[in-house]
C-alpha cells in the first residue's frame, strides 16, 4: 500500500478539502478536525498537516482520492460524510462552497442524495 492509498491519508485529505473549500479554515474547524482520531484509525493529526502543506502546493484531486475510499463500501462512505459534516458545520455556518464540495465528494462517494 502506498502513502496515497492509505484510508487514513484519503480521509484527512478529504477533510482538508472540505475545510478549505470556502477558502478559510476556521478554528472551530481545526478544532474539529481533531476529532478524527475518535474513528479508530489511530491519530490522524500529523496526516492533517501533511494534507494540509499538501493541498496549500497542488490542488486535491478529488476524484482520485474518494476512489481510494470507495473500495470500502456504502457503510464507509457514509461515515465518512457524517464526519465531514461535523467539520463543515463546527464552525456554525456551512458556506455555499462547503455545500457543493459536499455534495460532489458524496457523488465521488456513490451515496445518494438519500
């Protein structure tokens, strides 16, 4: 397994893009982010930075980086989005951006508006 392979990395870099879709991130966010390490995935903190420097040098490929998730099903995916709403709204406002990268990391996702 590759670095970019690794879940842990795919959904830090997941919750970088969604933090940093309005183009600030907040530190209620940062804050939020934090909690990652509640999944069970060991702590994700550094990985956060990392993706962070990252995505601050080339754009994330979205695309790219929830196909490395999907592999682990409907379940996983839909984890994954409750996550990311928790950091999108830890700041007491979802901006329309935030919204719409959202909604196409679900559809990346294969999850139904439903």
């Amino acid at each position: 397994m590759t670095p970019d392979d690794d879940p842990r990395r795919l959904i830090s870099r997941l919750a970088v893009a969604i933090t940093a879709s309005d183009g600030r991130i907040t530190p209620d966010e940062l804050a939020a982010m934090e909690e990652l390490d509640l999944l069970g995935l060991g702590s994700l903190s550094a990985i956060v930075r990392d993706e962070m420097l990252r995505a601050s040098e080339e754009p994330i490929d979205l695309r790219a980086t929830c196909a490395g998730l999907v592999r682990f099903g409907p379940q996983t995916a839909a984890i994954i989005l409750t996550v990311l709403a928790h950091i999108a709204a830890s700041d007491h406002v979802v901006s329309p951006r935030e919204g719409e990268m959202f909604a196409r990391i679900a559809a990346y996702l294969n999850v139904s508006d439903g």
